[in-house]
C-alpha cells in the first residue's frame, strides 16, 4: 500500500487551514500544516521535507511573505510544486508567483472542486517530470542499446518506444510517438494499435 500523498498547508488564517485540511484529508492526503512562511521553509529543510510533494501557499503572510516564501522553497526544493492562494492579490502578484515557478494560482474565497483539480494536476506533472528525469538519465547512462531490442525497435521510428517500454513505461510508450503503429511483437505482449497523434 502506497503511503499517503503529503501537502503543505500554509497559511495564516485558521479557518482556511482548518477548510482546507479536512476537505483534502477526505480526499486521502495527508496534510501538514503551517501559519507562516519561517515554519514552511523549516519544514523544508528537515529530513522529512522530502516527504512533502506539493505545497498550497497563502501570499499575503506576516513576517515573511508568500513570493518570498515561494523563492526560497525553490530553491530547497526545484521539483516542489507550489500552488499560490489569495484573496486579494493582483495580476502582478500572479504573474510574479508564475516567474518564480509556481504552478497555479487560486483565488479566495477557494472552490474547493478547483482546489482538488489543480492539485491533481500538480501532483501528476510532478510525478511525470521525476520519471522523464529517471528515463533520461538511464538512456544518457547507456543503459539501453540497440543490441537488447527486439526487431521492431530496429528502425529508428521505433527505437524511442522500446526505450521507454525497457523503462516500464508500457502504457505511455505507446502515446508517445504520433501516427507511428504500436507492434505487438514487444515483451509487454500489447496488441497492434495506433496511438492517438498529439498536437
């Protein structure tokens, strides 16, 4: 069983922390929570940091601000997505929060449909951002060459999809690669198909 996904709360007002925890925690995260941007930073540079996989940051906070915040998590953490919330920030602000890598940003009073929407969305980019990062890293090792492909990854069109499939990437090998067939001949055994073309 996968352990929970873990979100950083942060946020000044009690009521948003207290809101915003459950209705997350009844999605089946796990939620930890913080009222200013010192403790947020903190909790980053812990050992259990690394645990956290997204943070919901309020930009108007006291002490330290959300921008602020923002930029200094960034640079503890590039991969951490960071969705930025406010109920009275500009399009400045936003634009501004986007400049320093945040992935979203939400406005109060928070809907909580959205909130849930983009932080699925977040959470998968990030997850497809770490896997492509492990795949290249293994194809740049030379893990992969062409003497352990079967025929059908011999010509060129192919070879990207037996990379990828040697991964364990069976499922997204197979979108990849626009207007090419999929062969069935491969070792995840899948039938003939042709892959939906992306624009």
């Amino acid at each position: 069983m996968r352990p929970p996904t873990t979100i950083l709360l942060v946020d000044d007002e009690p009521g948003i922390r207290r809101s915003l925890g459950e209705a997350l925690k009844d999605e089946g995260y796990q939620v930890v929570k913080a009222e200013r941007g010192e403790q947020a930073i903190d909790l980053l540079h812990n050992p259990d940091g690394e645990s956290l996989q997204l943070m919901l940051l309020d930009v108007w906070l006291p002490g330290q601000d959300g921008l602020e915040t923002l930029k200094q998590a960034k640079q503890i953490r590039p991969d951490l997505p960071v969705v930025m919330i406010s109920g009275h920030a500009s399009i400045d602000t936003a634009l501004q929060a986007t400049k320093l890598g945040a992935f979203d940003f939400l406005e109060k009073p928070i809907d909580l449909d959205r909130l849930l929407l983009v932080v699925g969305n977040a959470l998968r980019q990030s997850k497809l951002e770490r896997e492509n990062q492990r795949l290249l890293a293994e194809v740049e090792g030379g893990r992969f060459s062409s003497r352990t492909a079967p025929p059908c990854a011999a010509s060129w069109p192919m070879w990207p999809w037996w990379r990828l499939l040697k991964a364990g990437y069976c499922s997204r090998a197979r979108t990849a690669v626009a207007r090419r067939r999929w062969p069935a001949c491969c070792t995840c055994r899948a039938p003939a198909r042709t892959p939906p073309s992306s624009r």
